[in-house]
C-alpha cells in the first residue's frame, strides 16, 4: 500500500491484523530485541508478580505499529513515530494496529495511531509524522 494522492484528513489507514500472540513469538521477540525481562516470557516469574501469565513486550506492540506505518509509506517518509502504552498485551491476544490521517499541513500528515484488541482494549496509542508529498 502506498499513501494515496492527495493525503487528506479523514484518510484511514489499512488496518493491520495480527495473529495471536503466542509463546513462541515472545520467545522470538526477546532473543531478536534483546530483551528478556521474564515477565513476557517465564510463567513462574510472571505468577510471582501476581499475573495469571506472561505478556507481550510493549515495544513488539510498536513494532506492529511501525510495520502498519511502513506498509503505507516507505521508510524515508516517516519523520517521526511516538508511542504511550496504555495496557498489557496479553497472552493468545489478537492485536489489531489502526491508523488515521488527522490532519495535513504544510506537506507534513500528522497520524494517529492505535494498537486494539478484539475485546476493545487499546493497549498502545501514538502519532507519526509522515511527508505527505
């Protein structure tokens, strides 16, 4: 997908559906970021911490995001990508990432963008700045 011509306020980005977070791809995530917290990836640790299971990292949630971002718009575009995580991800979850063009000044989209749950829970929210031109 690539940004439409013109960009204007109201354009809605493709939503991006995951499949459900799993063991395996926390177990991937961490090796691949680094971070091995054992709240996302060990049960024991988890349960210690009074959580029924362990939960997805926030920054795989962003990088869903980031991956909804350059699905519409090459890399080179983006000129800036915020996020504020607002709830845990949980395990078996089927996250959704959503985009919306806000408004357009000056050359310059400003997005909103959010990570969904199929319950409704937001667990992620954030803005980007793309070149619209």
């Amino acid at each position: 997908m690539t940004v439409p011509t013109p960009l204007v306020a109201g354009t809605v980005l493709e939503p991006l559906h995951l499949p459900p977070v799993g063991r395996t791809t926390l177990a991937l995530f961490a090796g691949a970021s680094g971070d091995h917290n054992p709240l996302h990836i060990d049960l024991d640790e988890a349960r210690a911490a009074g959580l029924e299971d362990v939960f997805a990292h926030g920054m795989l949630s962003m990088a869903y995001l980031g991956r909804l971002l350059t699905d519409w718009a090459p890399q080179e575009r983006i000129r800036s990508f915020d996020v504020r995580f607002v709830a845990l991800t949980p395990l078996h979850a089927r996250p959704t990432c959503h985009g919306s063009v806000r408004a357009v000044e000056d050359g310059v989209a400003a997005i909103a963008l959010d990570v969904r749950l199929a319950d409704g829970t937001t667990t992620l929210t954030g803005t980007a700045l793309v070149d619209a031109s």
